[in-house]
C-alpha cells in the first residue's frame, strides 16, 4: 500500500515508521534486493528531471552533474545489488581457549528507523547514497534533502514517496523547522552531511535519546605541491578538483600549500589549467557553475578582500556566478584563511621545509581532505603517516570519493563514521555478538570454590 503523507505531521510519519520496522518487513534480503532494483529503475526513469533540476539549482553541467551525482548512485547501487547479500551473512569468529565447545558469530542487524539529512551543494548523490546502504542494512529511512536545493528536492519527492509506503520510506521536504522536528524523534539512527556548526545541533539533539550518529562535515581541505611534480599535470588536477561545483564541494582543495621554488611556474600552469576547461572568460561560459545563492555568493565574494588577487577576481552578481580566483592571503588569520571557503577562490601559501607545512596543518582541526602532490615515495609516507584527515589523494584530488572500496568520511572536527560500499551497509547495521554454548559437556572450573579453579583460570587466561 502507498500512503500520501506530504500533509502529515512529523511525529505521525516517523510513528507509521515504527510500525512499518516493527512488520519486519524491511529485513528479508529479497525485500531489500527489491527495493534497491526498484530505485535503480526509478533513478534511470527520473534522470532527465534529476539533470535539469541540477541545472536549475547549481548551473551543473550535463557532464559534471552525471558523473558526480548520478553515475556515482548508480555504481553504488550495483556494488550493493552484488555484496549486501554476503555481508548480510551472520559471520563465525574464532573461539577462545577458555570457551572450548562454543561457536561465536557477529549477526549484522538494522538499527531500525533511520534518518538522513542532507546538505546541498550534491543534493542528489548525498541524500540517496546514504538511504541506499541504509536500505541494504534493513531499515526505513526519512530522507530530508536540503532546502537551498528545491528543484532537486522535489525531484526526490517524485522519486522517492508516491512509489513506497511512507512507513518505509519518505522525503521529507524542508528547512530548519522540520529537520528539528525530525530530530526531536527517537530514531535508531541519524546520517547527517553539512557543516560543522549544524552537525554540533543534530549530536547534541541525538544525545537526548543515545541515538548512535554519522557526521559526515566540512572545514580547510589542505593541498600541498612538491617541487618535484610535472607542474602541468599536477595543475590540471588541482583545478580539476578545486573548481568541479564551482569549489562548493566538502573535499574540494581549501588552500594550497606550494613549494616555493615551483610557486610562480605552479601559478601559470594553474591559469593554463582553468583556460582550458573554462575559456578565458569562465563567468560567461554555460557550463561553469554558479554559487548556489545570495548569501553564499556574498560569502565567497567577501573573501576576495583578504589577500592579493594573482588571477581572477572577477564576479557576476545576477548570474551568482565567480570568476576561479587564486589569491595571496595577507595575514593567516584572515576569513580566508579561517573558514572552510566553499567557492572558486584559491588561497596559494609557499613553504621551503616540508616540516612547516605538518605544523600548520597538525596545528589546525583535522581536515575532510588531504592532497599532496609528490613523486618522493618517502614524503607520501611521511605526511600520511603524521597528518590526521578524513581521507585524500597522492597526485590526484576529489578522486577518492568516487570508489566503492574506500570507505569516506572524515575525523575530529571533520567528522565521525564513514559510508559508501560496504561500509555503507556497516554504518546503517549493529553487529549483534552471539555465543552458541555446547551442552555436550561443562567445564566447572568457572564456577564458585570449584576444585583447582584458580589455578586452571590462571592457566588458560595468563
Ligand atoms: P548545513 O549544515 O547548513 O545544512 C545541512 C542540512 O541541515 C540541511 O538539510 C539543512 O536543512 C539542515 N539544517 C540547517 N540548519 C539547521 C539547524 N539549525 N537545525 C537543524 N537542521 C539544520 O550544510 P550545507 O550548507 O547544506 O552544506 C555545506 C556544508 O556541508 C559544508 O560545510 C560542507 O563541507 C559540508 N559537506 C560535507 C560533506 C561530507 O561528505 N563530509 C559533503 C557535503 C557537504
């Protein structure tokens, strides 16, 4: 049965939810096959409506917006339609010495009802990847897409509520009034992506009733360039990720940290990079993004202020659109340099010893993203290995995301949990531990003033 329950209150969707979880119907894994087959078709049906809607609210290209939105979705799909069903398996663990006769096995099971907020700067793949593995694992979901982000939230509207009953899943459409509803709720679990300030609102909502979390949040991706790279190459990727959604991408390259006896030559090949994709005027050019409105274009302007402008610079306030900027900041502590930038604009730094670099960075909240650009196998290993950051590149950027097999999210301040593939399935699964004692016989060293007990504990324990 398929309810319509776009005028239901909050509170009576997530109790048809309880209900729904409480049928068991969202567990047998055929159920889940289905349901994932069922939005992959759905998706394929919808992607004219999801392109333009992207259009609409982001000005994303066709290219961009398929391969980082949609393509992205349906390779998750896929890698889940192949995997869930293995690791829905109950898996053996070892036995101990001291439990000689029993079997143990991790069972995964759903949470149960779930939640997931997101954000809008990739309002497609960011609300429907997290729903897939929380599907995969079990459970129902109320999806709340980002408001700033309306063509596409109604296209997930469309996708999503007049094809499922609304105790399984729902999108839920809305700004800070309705996600505070939702989280005034006792769900088994919430997935939340955005800012680090709003993240700090859904823990302490969360906390209310220890309701388990994954907060995948923002802050200063750091970017470092050696002298010892092929500076063409290395800009090109650079820029690729730095401008891919206009830079209003969570793992974007915040700043760049260049080896100052390439920095000029790195700076000209930067400007080469950006002529190529965008032409030598981006802001007229149809597939060069715009910041998503007003107020973030007002942001990400602002901060043309705090440094010298190296390239760029230019702005179009009708279009909300701005010119890829590189700048040099005058003073560290500028906003520049403070707040996670989420635009075109490319503050550039230049070290001499790599030793100043992990200080800054190791000195600062642990970053989402991390890129270094190297040849030199020995500075690979030493900055990923004493550099805390959610994930990263060695000579690419942004790429990481894009792979089922590495799990994504970030660490401190950047975030906790992480999702996609098969983690996607563990975030949305707890992992009940159960131990299958034999009857066959009974060791009675365990039991109270049995004989010799301590001296076989102290034995078989150490
Ligand atoms: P945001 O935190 O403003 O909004 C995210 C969601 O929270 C939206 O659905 C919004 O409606 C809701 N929300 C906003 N204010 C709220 C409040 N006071 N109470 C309850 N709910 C509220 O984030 P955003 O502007 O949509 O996204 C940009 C941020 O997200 C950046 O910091 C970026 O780095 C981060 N981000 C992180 C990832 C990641 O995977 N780690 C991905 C994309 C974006």
């Amino acid at each position: 049965m398929v309810e319509d329950v776009a005028t239901q209150p909050i509170e009576g969707l997530f109790q048809l939810q309880q209900s729904y979880f409480a049928t068991g119907k969202t567990r047998p894994l055929i159920e889940r096959e289905m349901t994932l087959k069922k939005l992959q078709t759905l998706i394929d049906e919808h992607e004219n409506d999801i392109l333009l809607a992207l259009k609409k609210d982001l000005n994303k290209s066709e290219t961009e917006a398929y391969m980082t939105e949609i393509a992205i979705i349906k390779d998750e799909i896929k890698h889940l339609l192949k995997n869930f069903k293995k690791w829905a398996k109950p898996k053996k663990v070892k036995t101990a010495l001291t439990h000689f006769g029993t079997k143990g096995v991790q069972v995964p099971e759903p949470y149960g009802t779930t939640l997931v907020i997101a954000p809008w700067n990739y309002p497609f793949q960011l609300a429907v990847s997290p729903m897939l593995g929380a599907i995969a694992a079990g459970n129902t979901v109320i999806l709340k897409p980002s408001e700033l982000t309306p063509n596409l939230s109604a296209v997930l509207v469309k996708i999503v509520n007049p094809h499922f009953d609304s105790g399984f899943l729902h999108v839920v459409e809305g700004g800070v009034e309705e996600t505070q509803q939702l989280l005034e709720q006792k769900f088994d679990y919430i997935f939340f992506t955005g800012s680090v300030p709003v993240g700090k609102i859904v823990m302490e909502a969360a906390s209310k009733h220890l309701t388990p979390v994954t907060l995948e949040l923002g802050g200063k991706s750091p970017c470092i360039v050696h002298h010892d790279v092929d500076l063409s190459l290395a800009a090109k990727r650079v820029a690729f990720g730095k401008l891919t959604n206009v830079g209003q991408t969570c793992i974007a390259p915040d700043y760049l940290y260049v080896h100052k006896s390439i920095k000029d030559d790195f700076i000209l090949e930067l400007q080469k990079a950006i002529h190529r994709f965008y032409g030598v005027n981006p802001i007229q050019n149809e597939t060069y993004g715009k910041i998503v409105n007003e107020r973030h274009f007002n942001r990400v302007k602002s901060y043309l202020k705090d440094g010298k402008i190296l390239f760029g610079g230019n702005v179009d306030q009708t279009l909300h659109k701005i010119e890829p900027t590189l700048i040099s900041p005058d003073r560290l502590d500028s906003p520049v340099m403070q707040e996670e930038i989420f635009g075109p604009v490319l503050p550039i730094l230049e070290y001499e010893s790599i030793d100043e670099v992990i200080d800054f960075v190791n000195g600062r909240p642990k970053p989402l993203a991390l890129y270094l650009f190297t040849k030199d196998a020995e500075l690979q290993k030493r900055i990923t290995t004493t550099i805390s950051y959610g994930g990263g590149c060695i000579n690419d950027t942004l790429m990481h995301i894009a792979t089922p097999y590495l799990p994504f999210g970030g660490v401190g301040e950047s975030g906790m949990g992480n999702y996609h593939g098969k983690n996607s399935f563990s975030t949305f699964s707890h992992y009940k531990s159960v131990l299958k004692q034999t009857n066959l016989f009974d060791f009675s060293f365990r039991y109270p003033n049995a004989k010799n007990g301590l001296k076989i504990i102290k034995k078989l324990m150490g």
